[in-house]
C-alpha cells in the first residue's frame, strides 16, 4: 500500500507538471509567440516539473511545497481569471491547475507520514 501510494502521486505530480510545460510551448508555438513573451511561460511549466520532482528526493519538503503551490495557483486564478469568463469555467480551471498537486502533496505527506510512524 506505501509503495502504491507514493507511486500515484509520482505519476500524479509528474503528469500534471509535463501536462502544464506541453500546454504553454504548444500554446507558444501554435500562436508564433515571440520567444521574449513565452519563456516566463515556458519557465512556469518547468518549475512545475521540478516541483513535481521535488518530493522523490525530498518527501516531506516536495510534499509541502505542492501544497503551497496548488494553493497559490488556485487563489491567484481565481482573483486574477479573465473577467467574462463564466462561474463554471472559472471553477474547472481552478480544479485542474491547483488539484493534481494538492492531491499529489496529500499522498506524498502521508506516505511520508506511513514511513516515518513504522519506522
């Protein structure tokens, strides 16, 4: 069960990340973004990567950074979402940008916990 635990929010976090880091360089090129416009984008998606790494290394520190993560791109969208943008649209973007590393963090802190406590 620990090792399936910890191996879901692998594939979670890092999923999430490379999803995160194919949607800002596709985004880039498929609108001919100039490179001084897209690498702050392109940054975010590789910070994104590192933080989903993060926690193989480093459990309990990578899992509380997710967290603090998952909950700043949450509130930053919500107050900063385009304003014609509809309630329903707002919510699922908020759930798919701030859940899988928040999910991600919860698994990877108990697995750190589980450890720890049989230890």
């Amino acid at each position: 069960m620990k090792l399936r635990m910890v191996l879901i929010a692998r594939v979670l976090a890092l999923s999430w990340a490379v999803f995160w880091l194919f949607v800002f360089v596709a985004e880039s090129l498929a609108w001919r973004t100039p490179v001084l416009v897209a690498a702050p984008w392109v940054g975010v998606g590789l910070l994104f990567v590192i933080l989903a790494l993060a926690p193989w290394r480093w459990e309990l520190t990578g899992g509380v950074l997710l967290v603090v993560v998952g909950l700043l791109i949450g509130v930053a969208y919500a107050i900063w979402a385009p304003p014609g943008l509809p309630l329903a649209s707002r919510v699922i973007t908020i759930v798919v940008l701030g859940g899988p590393p928040l999910v991600a963090a919860i698994l990877f802190l108990r697995h750190h916990r589980a450890v720890t406590a049989g230890a």
